[in-house]
C-alpha cells in the first residue's frame, strides 16, 4: 500500500478503536486516545509493513484488550 493510502486509513482505524475502547472500558474518548496511543499494539500498527490495518476492528480491539490484561500481544497468523 502507498504511504499516502496508509496515512488516509489511520484516522478511521484509530476512531474505531478510540470508540470501542471508550465504550468497552466505560473510559471518556480523551482517555481512551491515551491508551491506544500508548499501546504496543498502536505502535505496531502505525508501521505499514506490519500489516494490521487489515485487520477488523473488533480483531485490533481484541488485540488491545490482551495487551492490556496480559502486557503483551501474540499476533494471530492470517
């Protein structure tokens, strides 16, 4: 994917997550912009050649909640 195509996809990955965080976790969208951006699991995702952006919401959100119970993310095979 181009760089450009990439940087146009982030905003919507990070609302949804943002949303579902706040939500899920009962957190205002101010804390939860904190949280996913201080993750291991955004700072993953940011890196194009990872790949994550294919994956679903729910899926990053499932990857999030693990990092955040567990303090590390096992990345599923796709």
């Amino acid at each position: 994917m181009e760089q450009e195509q990439f940087a146009a996809i982030m905003p919507y990955i990070s609302a949804d997550l943002v949303a579902m965080i706040s939500e899920k976790q009962n957190v205002k969208a101010e804390e939860a912009v904190k949280k996913l951006y201080n993750s291991q699991l955004y700072a993953a995702l940011e890196k194009e050649e990872t790949k994550l952006w294919q994956y679903s919401s729910q899926m990053l959100y499932s990857l999030f909640e693990q990092e955040f119970s567990s303090g590390k993310i096992e990345f599923p095979d796709v």
